[in-house]
C-alpha cells in the first residue's frame, strides 16, 4: 500500500488522469468523452513531462561544463536528494503524510475560499519530505507527526497557489488555473518588484524586430539560436576533455549545436503538451467545481505557464541566472555555505517568473525581477543547508525558494521552542483559515 502510494505521487499523470475523469465523471458526461477526455489530460501531460525532461538533460549536459567553464564549486542544491534521506529516516510517516496532505488540501479548499488544488505531484512529495523531517527531528513520531505534518502539508498546497494567484491571473486573464509550484515567494516578490520598476507596455513579446531579422520574431528560431550560443560558449570555455567524455567523443562545436537544438525541441513539446491538457482540464474541473469543492481552481505545474510569454521565459531564465552567479560569487564574503548555481531549477523558476514579471512590468521589469529571481534560489537554500545539517541531511539542500523558506520557518520554530513552535503555527494556520470560512462569501471567478 505505501509503495502504491509512493508510485502514486510519483507519477503526476496519473493524478492529473484522475481529477480529470472524477471531473467527467460527475458532470454525467458520455462514456466515449469521460474516455477522451481523460486520456488527453494524461497524454498531454505526459507529452509536457517528456518535454521537461529533455530540458533537464541537455541542463544535465551544460551544468558540469557550466561549472568547469567557471571553477564553480560548492553544493548544488538537490530536492531528490534530500528525498531519498528522508524515505530512509521515515518512510511510512512520509507516505502517509503525502496521502493525507492531499485530504487536509481538499477540505481545507472545500470549506474556505481558498479554493487550489494543488496537482503537481512531485512537488507535494518534496514538501512532504521536508516536513516529516522537521517533525521528526521535533520530537514528534506515529499518528501526531502524520496529523501535525498532513495538515501543514495540506495548508501549503493551498496557500501557495493563492498567493501567487493576483500575477497568475494577469497572465491568463483568468481564475481556470493556478500555479502548482512551491516557489510563491519567489513569484510573487519578483512580480511586485517587477511592477514598481518596470513597465508592462514594453512586454517581452513585442519587441520589435527589423524585417531583416524578421525569422527572429519566431520564439522557436529565437530560442534556438540562443541556447545554441549558451552551449557554445560553455562548451568551448570548459576543459575539452570533460566536454569529450559528457559527448561521447562527438566534435565539440556540433555537440554544443545539436544540445542546443534539442532544448529548443523539448521548450516545443512542453508548448504541445500544455496546450492538449488545458483544453481537456479546464472542462473536466467543471465537475470538481461543481459537485466536490465550489469554484475549484487546478494548480498546476510551471511549464503551464510558458506559452504565454516564450520571449520572457528565455528572458526570465538567462536574467535569474545572471542573478544567482553574481550572489554566488558574492557568497565567499559571508558566512554562508557555497550553494552552486542549479541550471534546472534556475530555468524552470527563472523561466515562471519570467512570464509572471513580463505582465507586471514588461522587458525591464523580468530583467529585473529575474536578478532578483537568482539571487533568491541561492541565498535561501545557503540559509537552508546549516539547519538541513542539524537534521541530519549532510551537505545537501532544496533548490525551491518556498521549501527552503518553509523549511526554515518550521526547523527553527522546532529548535527555538520545541513543540510548542510547532503547535503554535499550526493553531496560526487554523486561525487563519477558519476566518476564511465565515467570511461572506465572494466569487473569484
């Protein structure tokens, strides 16, 4: 039962599959649409997923040059890491904390007007690991750390996508979908940032281009030619012999062509990918809405948001990287551990707040709040990493702003006041979310 439950969480289709077909299911909906329409939600999904996938490989291939290329050295933050430690400490609290913060989610969105379902899998497993952690290292063990650490679990897939909600909506024009990615604070600082420095007219996607150059008004040439340019300069600034030994011995300058390109093919499939499963969701959660959780809304991975900003999310990810690599190298002038620059997580977020600060505050302001962005996903994992130590996690740390951040709050409630720290923010929590249960009644719709 509890490696269904792992292999569950592990597999985000399955989730998104199954939202979809209870959504189907309960609006009454024909055989044949309950059948197609699941099947879409699943396949364009798992068409994203391949798509993200090669992103993270060929960001697999540049890291190591990236930092031979540079003398980078230090920790690179690693969210599965920190899980496999965790699974080894406490397995079967962390899998029933993952199940049950699912529930706590449900009814905290069925009685609130928090009303996000947070479906992005792999991420309610980080969280879930982080917090079953803290707790255990507080003292708390059987049912009182799965209760504890479900409902703070739970509290955070809903409030996540509620805080970064106002930017979401004034990228999609609309409340059909959330963000399910625990980097609210990152998404949603930048933004406001973006706005008091920036100037939403001058939007990424507008720049204007001379007909000479008019193939670059095409966001597919556009990313091509630029991450083949990154690849290049990596590849021909790194050692050639690890560049040989990660290309297999393939020419140096074609490789670097042909990683390029194949980022741009995978940036191509996540476009595809989103566009098929939105098309059947968003019908499908009408069901949810209706019959389960009012007014449901679906929090749903990242890359949901890149067709709408593909200039800004290019944009997004080369300024968040310029960010964490300036803070980096400011990091040997403090106290803190050396965190590296992840190049996956540094996309992704870089590339989400891109299209967040793009309609806040246009071209300057996703440069702006892309800096910003970097220096984020650097400095709270290195505040993250000592306390990641106390608890007996060595040399590794989360590479998402909010588990860092969470996981900051809770590790030094724990250390500060023991239990008591603990307690004290779940009663904050239920505060707070009872008052958002007696208040009137108002659509977000």
């Amino acid at each position: 039962m509890l490696n269904f439950i792992y292999s569950f969480f592990n597999q985000p289709a399955m989730i998104i599959g199954l939202i979809a077909l209870i959504g189907l299911v309960v609006q009454r909906s024909s055989f044949n649409k309950i059948l197609v329409g699941t099947s879409k939600t699943v396949i364009g999904f798992l068409i994203m997923s391949l798509g993200g996938g090669i992103i993270s490989e060929t960001l697999g291939t540049l890291s190591p040059a990236f930092e031979n290329a540079f003398n980078v050295q230090g920790v690179i933050p690693n969210n599965e890491a920190v899980i496999g430690v965790a699974q080894n400490m406490l397995g079967t609290e962390l899998a029933l904390v993952m199940g049950f913060g699912f529930v706590f989610n449900i009814l905290i969105a069925r009685f609130t007007k928090l009303k996000y379902i947070f479906l992005t899998g792999h991420h309610v497993l980080f969280m879930a690991a982080l917090i079953t952690a803290v707790l255990g290292t507080a003292g708390f063990h059987g049912v009182e750390l799965i209760a504890i650490g479900s409902f703070i679990l739970g509290s955070c897939m809903v409030l996540s996508p509620a805080i970064v909600q106002p930017f979401y909506r004034e990228v999609t024009g609309s409340d059909d979908i959330a963000m399910g990615h625990f980097n609210a604070l990152s998404y949603s600082l930048t933004s406001v940032i973006a706005k008091v420095v920036g100037n939403k007219e001058k939007s990424t996607e507008d720049v204007d281009v001379p007909d000479k150059f008019s193939f670059m008004r095409d966001s597919t040439i556009t990313t091509a030619i630029v991450m083949v340019i990154i690849y290049l300069i990596v590849f021909l600034s790194a050692d050639s012999n690890l560049v040989l030994e990660l290309s297999n011995g393939d020419n140096i300058l074609m490789f670097a062509i042909v990683e390029g390109l194949k980022f741009t093919a995978g940036f191509v499939i996540v476009l595809q990918g989103v566009r098929m499963m939105l098309a059947e969701i968003i019908p499908a959660f009408q069901g949810i809405s209706e019959k389960i959780v009012p007014e449901a809304v679906p929090a749903l991975d990242v890359p949901v948001l890149f067709p709408y900003g593909q200039n800004a999310v290019i944009i997004g990810f080369l300024s968040t990287l310029v960010g964490a690599f300036i803070v980096f190298l400011c990091l040997p002038f403090t106290n803190l551990p050396l965190i590296i620059p992840g190049l996956i997580p540094i996309f992704f977020v870089g590339a989400g707040a891109g299209v967040l600060n793009n309609a806040q505050g246009g071209i300057r302001g996703t440069v702006i709040g892309g800096l910003i962005n970097g220096a984020l996903l650097i400095l709270l994992p290195a505040f993250m990493l000592p306390l990641l130590g106390d608890l007996g996690f060595t040399n590794t740390t989360f590479g998402d702003v909010d588990f860092a951040f969470v996981g900051i709050v809770l590790g030094h409630a724990s250390q500060l006041f023991s239990k008591t720290g603990i307690y004290t923010i779940v009663v904050a929590l239920i505060a707070f979310f009872v008052v958002s249960a007696v208040l009137p009644s108002r659509s977000s719709k």
